[in-house]
C-alpha cells in the first residue's frame, strides 16, 4: 500500500496537505515538506515522493483517514477518538497501535491496531466484561449485521428493549473488523450513538427537553402532555431517576425539563448523550399520568418495625433489579423469597389486600 | 449515492416483532441496490427521530414498513423524520393509492423521498398469493380454494380496513381462487365465523400483518378454533366445521415482501430495477417452487 500512499499523497500535493504533523505546501512548482516540525524542500513529484517516503508512517497515516476510513465526519471522528489521534503524535501512535489501542463504549471493548506496515487497521470488538477471555472461548463473528441480533437479548435470555440498558450479552467478539465494519457493528449495538457523540461534540447535539418532547405526542401518548399542569418538574425528576439511571441506560441524559429547567437528578456518566426522552420513557410516563391522576387516601396498616423495613427492602430489591441475586435460604436478606412468602401468608387476606385493609374504601 | 430507511414499528416487549424488517432489509442489502440500507423504529432503535442522522447519503428513500395509510404513515413518521411541509394531500391517496413526495428533513438537511407504506401498494397483492403458496407448498394454488385476506378493522382507523378490502378485490379479480373475503378481527364480516364465508372446502387464511405477534398467534387461530389455546398450537391444515384452514401467520414474514419496499423506492425513483429483478427470482414463487 506505500506505493499507492505515495502515488495520492504526491497528487494530493498540489493542493498543500496539513494533518497530524505532515505539512506539504507547494510553492511555484516545487514542495515545503515539514515533518513533526522538521522541514525540507522538494523541487520535483519524484523529490517529493523520495523525501516523505523516509517518513512512511506519516505517509499511510495519510491515505488511511483520506483514503481508507470512512469519510462521514461523524465516523471519521468517532475513528481519530479511538486511536487517540488528536492527542498523539503519529510516532507515538504507531508505536502504541503495534500492540493495539482499547477504548470502551457502553459496554463494548474496542480496540485498534496496526496489522501491517502499510497502516491497515484492524477493529476487534467484544464484551468489556470478556477483556481477558481467551479468543477461542467467544463466538467469533465476522459480519457487522449480526450485532443486531446479539443486542436482541441479554445474557439470561430476556428481551432488550432499550439497546444501551447495561445487559449486553457476553460471549462473543468481531475479531476482525474494517474501519467501515466497526462502525456499523457499533450503530447496530448502540444505533446513533456515535452520530450523537458527534453532534455533542461539534456543539450542534440538538436536545429535545421533557417539556417539548411530551407536547409533541399524539394518539394513545397525548395523554402525557397533561402531567405538565404547571406543578414544576418534580414528576420528571422521578422519571429521570427510575429511568434514565446509569444503571438502567448509559446514555448520558442531556435533556431537561425545559430550556430554563434543570431536572435535579444527575445525567450519568456515559460516553454519548441521550438528546430526548425515549420511547420507553414515554411509554412509562403515559402510564405514570394515569396513575398519578389519582388522588391519594389515608390507609392504616399495623406493621412491626422489622416488617415495615422488610416491605422497603422488597422494594429496593425490585427497584433494582437485585431479586434474582438474593440466594434462596438467605433468610437474613428482608427481600428474601421464603421472608417475603411469610410476609404475605401473615399479612394478606384472601383476596390479597394488605393487612386486610380494601383499596377502595 | 442513495439510501433506504425502512421505517416500522417495532416492540418493546416482542422481540420478533422486528425479525422481518431485519430480514427484508438484508434482501435488499444483499440486492446491492441501495449504498445503504438501515432499519428504523417507533418503538426500537435506531428511532424515527435519529435515524437520518446515521445515513451518510444525502438523498434517502423512506419506506414504511405498515399495512395501511393513516395515523402512523400521515403523522407519526413525517412528525417524527422532521419532513417539511409535509401534508398527506401529497401522496393524493383515497386511503390505498399512496405514491410518494420529496421533502427536505429538518434537522439533516436531508433530501427525503417518503413514500407510502408497503401495505397499500398493487405488488402487496401478490405477496398475499406467494403467502397462499407457501402455506400450501403449492405454487398453482387457487382453484377449488378459497382465499380470506385478514385485518385489524377499523378500530383506530379506517383505511385499515381498505388496504384488506383492495387487496381482497384485487386478487379477487384475477379469477385464481373459487372465492376471495376480506374479513376482520373487530368488525364484520368477522374472522369468527370465518367457515361461514366460504362454501370452498379448503380456505387459505392470510392475515395482513406486518409481524407475527398477539394477534396472529393468539387472537386469530383461537377466533378461527384452529385451537382452544394457543400455547398447544394447531395444525396446518386444520379441520373446522367441514373446511380445512390452512393458516399462513403474518403476510409480513414472506420473503417477498423485500420486493415491497423495493417497489415503493422505485415508484418514488430509486435506481432499483435490477435489485427488483433479483430479490423476485429470490423470494418469488419460481425460488418457492424449488425448494
């Protein structure tokens, strides 16, 4: 490939090149040529072409992000973020590509290295949780389409509806991907991930509030918009938290109540952004409108203290997702199974209510 | 450089909700027709609303991947993909005649040729046949059957119930079966008494959905008594009243259906003639009669 790097950068000439430390500026036929600050001249194609091949990395650096990665600005960067390009010299980074670059995105591990001297890249992709698994322990897949169907289910076999919820499947890797596959197995793990990050990054991520967002639903969801009464923004706040959660997505919440509006809830710490609420979010709230239109009644329950912490217990448990994880003769854990069993063979009468109290008095 | 979005609605709770659409769509990928193709969703990801933003191309042909022209064709995705000025008079449709309009996206900059949905183009009449053959395993079927195309009704919508009509008129005309119905879920004539609609001993049911789900797993085969739950499923075909049903699931699950989509491109000017060429020899009755 040096040859066909040299034959475009000597072309690409004409018009002066600047990038990643390689300065090439044409002057009244002949060529400036600075590398990493050292510069020389070239009276001549041929000159040029002898004077930068004695500095190849920067020649297939080059023709890799001008001829080889892919040129939709969005995925170009997402590339240079991967390997670090803006923050390292190309000496630096060729010496670290050798042995392979890993960046981590939602829960995917990504890494970069050089296969060749020609400055091919090669993209592996897994799980971050199979960081040390043995290559030949992983399902080995070459085709980027088939990311859609591992982010289908998580490692229990449950659906997932919300592809950047953290229950990504582990078990496989993409071993060998080009620059184009990689971004297109990502956009299939975490679709408009990378085109958001971008967006964000440029200044121009166009954030579509709570406010907004529920104004603009029609049919079944309209019904959101009045759970705005002008009552502030609390509700939301209680959304943001059951949903937007680090531990249950890991986006990065950018939206707010409003423009004038911050939610008090903090947006996480992922990678790339959320720019509106989802459709699972709109989904629960137009639940949440209907039940939060009822007004609330006096109910008296008599509880000793340990069952009023067991019930909060349970609730923890279920909140956050932790039930499958209390092991089956762990009588110590309030939201244990046999605990909550006797809880409610004390506590419910027949027809399930509560220390026998109805819910409709 | 062009590109198809194929827009559908997807689930949050069935996952096979969104199998066909992945599956029509990597026919057309493997066409090579378009330089991209991408799959979008109301209720899965990518959504509506970001899906545009993930196409490099700057001219992109937006497919709808829905049975009929209504609520989520006329505002939901022209709402959603931010298409300017858009207005359903634009498509002139009496509710089954949806051509297609260019309009820029509002957030992209995009040029987008959105086109009606698969569900009311002519070409459906024949994947609701190729249906008939796969689930008969016969590429002639016809005479001495009778054919019942199956809808929602009009609940939310009342070109729902056109597109069934149309496409049961249409395929009624060509004379191949004994007896064509458009039948219902909620309305008459009703999907229950399905045997009473029909004098052919054998009935063809086809319900057009776009995927298998509650409906055409559940509600469809008990209404019809093909079982009494659906857990224990039914044989095909299955005795009923003296006629023997041969029920075929969501038209939306025949391979041909990629020929669909490719039609609504093509009729909004996509360069696809070729790719149609190659996805009917794949998924048409020629590649069905083979197997």
């Amino acid at each position: 490939m040096l040859d066909e790097s040299l034959d475009a950068l000597v072309t690409a000439a004409n018009d002066g090149i600047t990038f990643d430390g390689l300065e090439v500026t044409p002057t009244n036929g002949s060529y400036t040529v600075a590398v990493d600050g050292e510069s020389a001249t070239a009276a001549t194609d041929a000159e040029l072409r002898s004077l930068v091949s004695d500095h190849p990395d920067h020649v297939t650096n080059w023709y890799f992000w001008h001829a080889v990665a892919p040129q939709k600005q969005d995925r170009w960067s997402f590339l240079r973020w991967l390997e670090g390009a803006n923050e390292r010299a190309v000496a630096d980074r060729y010496e670290r590509l050798e042995a392979g670059i890993v960046e981590t995105w939602g829960q995917l591990r990504i890494e970069v290295a050089l296969v060749d001297t020609d400055g091919n890249r090669r993209y592996s992709l897994r799980h971050e949780d199979d960081a040390g698994v043995p290559g030949e322990e992983l399902d080995t897949h070459t085709d980027p389409l088939d990311a859609r169907t591992l982010a289908k289910h998580d490692d229990d076999g449950r659906y997932r509806p919300l592809k950047t919820a953290p229950s990504l499947q582990t078990g496989w890797q993409f071993p060998d991907l080009t620059a184009d596959q990689v971004v297109s197995a990502v956009d299939f793990f975490y679709p408009a991930t990378s085109s958001n990050w971008h967006k964000e990054r440029e200044g121009e991520l166009d954030v579509s509030h709570w406010h907004e967002t529920v104004e603009r639903q029609t049919g079944i969801y309209g019904v959101v918009e009045t759970w705005d009464r002008g009552e502030g923004y609390e509700h939301v706040n209680w959304v943001a938290e059951a949903c937007c959660d680090d531990s249950q997505c890991l986006k990065r919440r950018e939206w707010q109540y409003d423009e004038e509006t911050e939610l008090d809830i903090d947006g996480g710490d992922g990678s790339f952004p959320c720019r509106e609420p989802c459709s699972l979010v709109i989904s629960a709230a137009r639940k949440w409108t209907k039940l939060e239109g009822e007004q609330p009644a006096t109910y008296e329950f008599e509880l000793t203290p340990s069952e009023k912490e067991q019930i909060e217990a349970i609730i923890d448990a279920v909140a956050e997702g932790k039930t499958e994880e209390i092991r089956e003769a762990d009588v110590y854990d309030d939201a244990n199974r046999y605990r909550t069993r006797f809880l409610r063979a004390k506590l419910f009468d027949d027809e399930g209510n509560l220390c026998g109290v109805d819910t409709e008095q | 450089m062009q590109a198809l979005v194929i827009a559908a609605h997807g689930s949050h709770l069935n996952a096979g909700s969104s199998t066909p659409t992945f599956e029509h769509a990597d026919t057309i990928r493997a066409a090579g027709a378009f330089d991209e193709v991408r799959e979008s969703f109301w209720k899965e990801e990518p959504p509506f609303r970001e899906v545009l933003r993930t196409v490099d191309a700057d001219e992109v042909h937006v497919v709808p991947l829905f049975i009929s022209e209504g609520y989520f064709t006329e505002q939901v995705i022209p709402r959603e993909f931010r298409l300017e000025g858009w207005d359903p008079e634009q498509w002139d449709s009496d509710g089954t005649s949806a051509s297609s309009t260019t309009l820029p996206a509002s957030d992209t900059g995009q040029t987008v040729h959105y086109c009606g949905p698969v569900g009311t183009h002519d070409a459906m009449s024949d994947v609701i046949v190729q249906r008939a053959e796969s689930v008969t395993d016969d590429p002639d079927v016809g005479e001495g059957f009778g054919l019942a195309v199956v809808g929602h009704g009009t609940e939310r919508n009342e070109n729902s119930a056109k597109a069934i009509e149309y496409h049961a008129q249409e395929i009624g005309e060509r004379g191949r079966f004994d007896e064509v119905k458009a039948l219902f879920m909620d309305e008459d004539p009703e999907i229950d008494d399905v045997t009473e609609y029909f004098e052919s001993e054998d009935i063809v049911v086809v319900p057009l959905f776009i995927a298998d789900g509650y409906h055409t797993e559940e509600d469809i085969p008990e209404d019809m008594g093909l079982t009494d739950d659906y857990r224990t499923g039914y044989d095909v075909p299955t005795e009923v009243d003296g006629h023997r049903i041969w029920y075929s699931g969501a038209v939306g699950t025949e391979p041909l259906m990629a020929d669909v989509v490719l039609e609504r491109a093509a009729d909004a000017g996509a360069d696809v003639t070729d790719a149609i060429e190659q996805v009917k020899a794949e998924t048409g009755s020629a590649h069905a009669s083979s197997d």
